[in-house]
C-alpha cells in the first residue's frame, strides 16, 4: 500500500487561537471556547478526509505537547518547568516523577473528538515512545532509568489496547529522542536493546498496527538495530537522514518517508518527492515492498494552519503520484 498520513499534533486555525486569547483573557466562557475547539477539529478532520489521508487524526488540536497529557494524567507525576523542544522554537512542560507511576483512566480518548472522527475511515492515535518520554522526564522515584523505562512501556500498551477498544486501527509512537543526538558508541547496542525489549512490552497483544516515528535525527544511526523492533512500521525524518546510508539496509517493514519537512514554510516541488521516495523504496525493498506512507517528517504544528493545508495537499499528491509511478 502507498498511503500517506500525518505524523503529530497540528496547528490550531486562526480562529481558534483568537477563541484561546480571549480566553485568557477572561473574555468569552469555558463553553465558548470548548465550542471553537470541537469546530476547529471538525475543520481539520474535514481537510484530512477530502484530501484521502490513509488514517485520520482529530488533530490532537488538545494537546499542549507529546508529553503534556500523560503529565497531567498518570498519578506519580507531576508537570514541572518549561524545556525546550529539541532544537526548535518551542517549549514543553517536563513530567517530573514523584511516585510510582499508575494509569488510573484512559488518557488519550479522554482528550480526543472521537464524535468527530469520521465512521467510514480508519483512525490514527499518537502517543509519545517510552523511551522518549523518560529521556523528557525527570526520575525522582525509580531507581534507575531501566525500571522507569519498562513502567511507561507498560502503559503505552495499556492506553494502545484502550485505543483499540475505542475503534484505533493504526498508533504511532513518537520517539524523537532515540535519533536526535547520536548514541555513545559504547553504550549504543545496549541502550537500543532496552528500547527494543521496551517496545516489546508496549506493543505486546496490541490488535492494531504501531509505527515507531522518528524526527530530529539521524535515522540511519539506528541501523540495523531499528530493523529487530517490534513494530509494523518506521518512521524516517528525511530532512535529518543520510540517504545514502539508509539505502545500504534492506527493510522487512512498512516505512514512513518524511519527505514533507514541518520546520519550512516552503512548499515541496511534489515531483522532486517522488523521485526521491523512488530510489528509497528501490533501495531499501530490493524484492518485496512493504507498505509505505509519505509523510511530514514531524508534526505540523510548526506552521501556521493555512500552510499546514498545503503540507497536507502535497503528501495526498505525493502518495498518489507515487502509486502511479510504482505501480503504473
């Protein structure tokens, strides 16, 4: 299948961050602005639909950041100082563990349109990757980053199942963290086993699909470790990749191509994308191709809505083009 999806949280629209300022300023209700917020999904979820994305998301128009909802929502932790998102403009609220960490209710379906979410499509749910969120987070109870990591792995399959119950067919977890800064060579094939032996845990009995989605980094510094985790999918931020590293790999899973780049306001010449996502499933697929997604190679919500829309337009265009060229 050559699909296409996006990867993150999206920006809120214009008319929704006039409703939150005046919010703040204690000019309009709660009810109001609850009212703009289910508008703006409704609005994004429209622009996902009509454009023929693979699986919808609500937006997660929400969410403050990755890791906000599980901050606020997991007893033991607590939300602490802002830090700053990667190397972006951006900020995040880091979740400080205080105690032990139990999940005493769904998190993510609490915060998602799920009234929204249309009947006749699969849906899309995104969570942050346990290793990830305990690379954020600040351990003040557990003894070791080991035992924190297995923990949230725990979790992250109590909420994937939770998802599923709910009508999820496809959870992606997002793991920046793995690929932003490179592994000590030393500690490199040890550190990407636990995550390994973590994902087996969050993934473990899941009746969905997961993709493992990485941004910020270097992919290719993974391999082939990345090619044993236990997921259906990978996903690969290409503005950060070294391509030509990354085609010496043969692949048995499906792939993410984050060939739409977030961090940009300019829009990609869709041709161009195509050929590169070409030689890439050429290279990595030398007999059988797996499923492949264009994709943005982070979330959206860099950008301001409108252009987001173009985003969106050209990873539908892309997929399409695509499965011509592939598949004639």
């Amino acid at each position: 299948m050559i699909g296409c999806y996006v990867t993150g949280i999206l920006p809120r629209p214009s008319e929704l961050i006039e409703k939150t300022r005046a919010y703040e300023r204690k000019r309009i209700s709660e009810e109001e602005l609850e009212k703009s917020f289910s508008e703006a999904a409704e609005t994004v979820i429209k622009t996902q639909v009509s454009k023929g994305l693979t699986y919808i998301t609500d937006g997660m128009l929400r969410w403050q950041d990755l890791l906000r909802p599980f901050a606020e929502g997991l007893k033991g932790v607590k939300v602490g100082s802002l830090a700053r998102w990667f190397n972006n403009n951006t900020f995040y609220r880091k979740p400080i563990i205080v105690d032990s960490i139990e999940r005493e209710r769904d998190i993510i379906k609490d915060i998602t349109y799920l009234d929204k979410l249309p009947r006749g499509h699969p849906w899309k749910a995104v969570l942050p990757a346990p290793y990830t969120f305990i690379s954020l987070s600040e351990n003040r109870y557990y003894k070791d980053e080991t035992e924190l990591l297995f923990k949230l792995a725990e979790i992250i399959n109590e909420e994937i199942k939770s998802l599923a119950e709910a009508g999820f067919k496809y959870v992606q977890l997002s793991d920046p963290a793995l690929v932003y800064k490179p592994l000590k060579p030393k500690m490199e094939k040890d550190r990407l086993n636990l995550v390994c032996d973590a994902l087996k845990v969050a993934v473990k009995g899941v009746p969905v699909k997961v993709c493992l989605q990485t941004f910020f980094g270097d992919f290719s510094e993974i391999l082939p470790n990345a090619l044993d985790f236990p997921v259906d999918d990978l996903g690969i931020d290409f503005y950060e990749t070294n391509i030509e590293k990354l085609k010496a790999y043969s692949f048995e899973k499906g792939v993410s191509l984050g060939l739409v780049d977030s961090r940009s306001s300019l829009v990609e010449n869709e041709e161009e994308i195509v050929k590169t996502a070409k030689e890439v499933i050429e290279a990595v697929y030398p007999s059988k191709t797996r499923d492949v997604f264009i994709s943005p190679n982070c979330d959206l919500e860099f950008l301001p809505w409108k252009r987001a829309e173009e985003k969106i337009r050209v990873i539908s265009e892309v997929a399409k083009k695509l499965g011509g060229v592939l598949h004639g």
